[in-house]
C-alpha cells in the first residue's frame, strides 16, 4: 500500500469527543499525535495532544515519521527531538494522566541516526518506540509505474526493512524498554517474527485492509498455537531469539 494521506482529520476537538464516548469500554486505546504541517511550532501541537489525549490514552505515540508531512521527518534528528521529547515529557507531568509515551520512528533511517535516536529516548526516559512508520523507499516492487507514486510504503515489502531496524533499535536499547514492531505483519509467522527480533508488541495496519478485520483474531490464534506447540509459558521466551541474525542485516 502506499498512502499520501497526510494527517487529514476533523481536529482534536472532535477526537476528543469520540474518545470521551467510548471512555470505560474494554480495550487498548493508543493515540497517535501529530502536528499540523502549517504549524508555526509544531512542538506545542505536539504538547497540546498530549494534555489534551492523556486522559482518553492507554499509551500516547509521538508520531515524527509520517512522510506526508513536509518536514515532519526533520524532528528524528537529534538536537530537535531531544526539545521536542523534553516538552513531550513535561506535558505528559502537567497532564491530569501520565500514560507511557512511545515514539514512533522511520525506516529509513542509518545506523548514525539511529543511535541519536536511541541516545535521546533513554535520556528522556521516553517509554518506548514504535518501529516503524511506512518508508519512502520502494523495496521489491515490480511496478515502475507503482513505484513512481508519491507517499509511503507500507504492508509486505515494508517487513524485512523495518524489522532490521526493530532489532537495531533494540540492540541500541537494551533489553529493557518497551519496543512495538510494526510493518508488514500478516500472519502470525510475521507477528512471531517481530517477536524474536526484539518486539514486545505488535501492530499491524496495511495486513487488515487486504484480510479483514478478522486478522488480528486468526494472528493471536495462530500465535497461542505456536506457543503450546513449544510449551512456551509466554511469548516472552521468544523474544530477541533472531535479534543478532536481524541485526546483523545492513541497512
Ligand atoms: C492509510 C494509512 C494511514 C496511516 N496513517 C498513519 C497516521 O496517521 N499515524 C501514524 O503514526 N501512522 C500511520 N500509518 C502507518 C501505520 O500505522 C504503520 O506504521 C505502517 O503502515 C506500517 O505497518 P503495516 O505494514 O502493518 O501497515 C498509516 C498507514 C496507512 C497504510
């Protein structure tokens, strides 16, 4: 799939009073923020989600990777996330919630950037990262035609990249802070897959517009399967069992 939607959206008033609605009803609810592309201090749009979406928000994402926002990609380099992550935090103290925040990166980034990148997330003890956003890069694709289309790539031919890019991340983290691998995830052999390569969680978009919303249902089945099948007492045991084998994969 490549989109080129921007962040097309009625506002936060109006996010705020669908998540006011359906506050109290089960589920993981994780707001994603962005900011506007014709913001004059994209940092206090960003400050503004999180006061305004902590108290609807399991987890807030601090999404700076989207690249339909001119610019927006910009804020990953490291003297203005290490402002835009300060502000992020004190937001988050003066909000009336405290949910964890997760920063949302790209795939397309190198081993330089990516060590910045980590670098500040442990400074600000950001809670965790969310690996990846889709790529402006056009691996695998057959169609010249298709590859010219402006916007970013997501689904199968995002996997292999951005589960790379998971397993530097966690290498460059530790083993400690919470890491969700998402891109490309189909199946529950993928979903797996980000699990040995360092995710703790697991999201998936572009899977579900082609299989339907029964997706995620038929991934965690197959996952529970897998985990009986080994006798794992959690999928836990999983984790960082690929990491040096998708590390080690250059960029
Ligand atoms: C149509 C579309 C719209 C998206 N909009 C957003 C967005 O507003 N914010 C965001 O953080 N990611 C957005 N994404 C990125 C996805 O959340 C996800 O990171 C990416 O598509 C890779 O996962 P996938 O291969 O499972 O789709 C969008 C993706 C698609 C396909």
């Amino acid at each position: 799939m490549i989109n080129r939607l921007g962040f097309n959206n009625e506002g936060h008033e109006a996010a705020e009073k669908r998540l006011a609605a359906r506050k109290g009803r089960a589920g993981i609810v994780g707001v994603n923020i962005g900011a506007n592309k014709d913001s004059a201090d994209r940092v206090s749009d960003y400050e503004r989600g999180v006061v305004r979406f902590a108290p609807f928000a399991t987890y807030l994402t601090v999404n700076i990777s989207s690249p339909n926002t001119p610019g927006l990609r910009n804020m990953q380099a490291r003297q203005q996330l290490g402002e835009l992550l300060s502000r992020v935090m004190a937001a988050r103290t003066a909000a009336s919630a405290q949910p964890p925040i997760f920063l949302k990166i790209a795939p397309d980034l190198v081993e330089a950037e990516l060590e910045d990148i980590a670098a500040e997330v442990t400074d600000k003890a950001i809670d965790g990262v969310i690996v990846s956003n889709t790529t402006i890069a056009r691996p695998g694709l057959r169609s010249a035609a298709v590859a010219g289309e402006t916007g970013g790539l997501s689904g199968k031919p995002l996997f292999e990249r951005s589960t790379i890019v998971l397993a530097k991340m966690r290498k460059l983290l530790g083993p400690d802070r919470a890491i969700i691998g998402v891109g490309g995830v189909d199946s529950a052999e993928t979903a797996l897959e980000k699990v040995r390569a360092g995710a703790d969680l697991v999201q998936l978009y572009t899977g579900m517009i082609y299989a339907g919303p029964s997706l995620p249902g038929r991934i965690l089945s197959g996952m529970i399967g897998f985990a009986d099948m080994q006798r794992l007492k959690s999928l836990r045991e999983l984790r960082d069992t690929s990491l040096d084998q998708w590390a080690s994969k250059p960029l």
